[in-house]
C-alpha cells in the first residue's frame, strides 16, 4: 500500500499590515492572527528565525494556537549560511536547532537553509556545511531544504550532493533567483513568487489550476515536465509531502493564493 502524502499551501509569516484589509476580520486582534491564519492555510512559513532568535516557551506557544494537523517550516537563522566558510557554520547551526524548535513537536516542518543570491556553490565547502545539519533534534526527526541562490548550484554536482545528504532543494518559481525544479529529497519544497495584485486570487485561474496539478503530481511520486530543470528527470519515485508557499511577488494576495490552491485539491 502507498504511503499517505499530504499536500500542502501556505503562507510567509502571518503578521503583514495590508492583511488587515483583506484577510483577517476586521477588528480582529493582532494576538489571535496566527490562529485565524492557521486555519485559512495548512503551512506559514516563518521569516522571523532567520533575523532573530527565539525562546522554547515561543514555540510552544505557536504549536498550542495552531490545529492538530498545521505545520511551521522555519528558516534558519541567517549566521549558518551568510558567511565566507559554510564548513565553520557548526555553532550557529547547533544554537538554532537547540533554540527550542522541538516544541513544535509533530507541527515542525522543514527547516529551510537560505544562501545568499552571492554565495557561490564551492562543492567542498557546501558538503562541509551538509555535514553539519542534524538528523534530529531532542529526538524529533528533522527535514532540511537547501535555498540556493547563485546560478553556480544549478549543476549535476550541487544536485548529487543535496541528494546524498537528502535534503530538498527548494524550487523557486521567480525570475530573481535560480529556478529548477530537480527534486534532491523525498519531499518537495515550492516557493511561488508570482503573485499578482490585479487578480482576485493573486494569480489567474489557470495558473492555480496547473500549480494544483504540478502539486499531485510531486505529491504521487512524478516530476512535472514542464518546470526547468538542470538534468533529465528519474523514474517514478515513491509518494511524496509537499509543502507549497506563496511568498513575495503581490504579498496582499498571498493568502488567498493559498486558499484557492488548496480549494483545487482533492
């Protein structure tokens, strides 16, 4: 029997000034927001651990606003990746994961590794770095997504070692960064950065439409043909989580981008 994967949609953060306007109730607190976001979206995506450190007691107080089935990806804090040696980044990794993420118990998703758009793929280096990331946290398997923004990663090397180390790279779909869909991880991590303020939903009806299908097709253990790749894809793989995130582009529409994406899911 196949595996049970989820697919899910969501968002950058929950705390944004113009979604006053047109997400949240009018009125409505800015301490209950997450949990109003929480259950309009299955994923956020949490910017704020990449600038500042955060205490146990924070995390659990997320993972008890939430519903049992929601799930926090968390970008690590920015002094792992934005450094010269990626190999001495071991302390600052060890300070983030031990910062108390496990409070989120089972709601703790992928931990997202952002690199500077400057910082250059160095294969030693960046298998240094690899090296470093662990499996678990206070016993709490742990998902690594690598957001690499140099086009020196779009290589057969960059792709061999991600798949080594099974972490997912992080399909980007922006004409900012490096773009390519090769899945290096047995779960897949969307960023979409397309969004637009003229359209109801922030992208138009089509574009959700075949967003939904890519999303099941990752999701049943296939790679969509029409997204850019560095190399051929494999076989059919087995089934697969996604997480997919509307971030940046028209951010007001962010959330219902989301919304609309999971309407489209069976």
């Amino acid at each position: 029997m196949a595996r049970a994967t989820t697919i899910r949609a969501g968002i950058g953060g929950w705390t944004y000034e113009p979604w006053r306007d047109n997400f949240y109730p009018k009125g409505l607190a800015h301490s209950r927001e997450l949990g109003y976001a929480s259950r309009q979206v299955t994923a956020i995506e949490v910017n704020g651990t990449y600038y500042s450190s955060f205490k146990p007691a924070t995390f659990a107080k997320w993972r008890d606003e939430t519903p049992d089935d929601f799930v926090f990806s968390l970008k690590a804090h920015r002094f792992a990746t934005n450094r010269k040696r990626l190999a001495e980044a071991g302390p600052s990794i060890t300070r983030f994961i031990d910062s108390g993420v496990s409070e989120l118990g089972a709601k703790l998703g992928p931990i997202v590794w952002q690199f500077m758009p400057t910082k250059v793929f160095d294969a030693q280096d960046f298998e240094a770095f690899l090296q470093l990331l662990p499996a678990s946290a206070a016993g709490l398997p742990l998902r690594h997504a690598l957001d690499v923004r140099h086009p020196s990663f779009m290589t057969p090397d960059y792709l061999a070692l991600a798949r080594r180390y099974r972490c997912a790279t992080v399909f980007t779909d922006s004409d900012d960064y490096p773009s390519f869909a090769d899945l290096t991880a047995d779960f897949v991590y969307a960023r979409l950065m397309r969004t637009e303020a003229r359209y109801k939903h922030g992208c138009a009806p089509t574009a959700l439409d075949r967003w939904a299908q890519v999303a099941q097709t990752w999701a049943g253990g296939g790679e969509p043909g029409e997204l850019p790749r560095v190399a051929p894809a494999g076989k059919k793989a087995a089934p697969r989580d996604v997480f997919m995130f509307f971030i940046s582009g028209a951010k007001e529409k962010a959330p219902a981008a989301a919304m609309a994406l999971l309407e489209r899911l069976p």
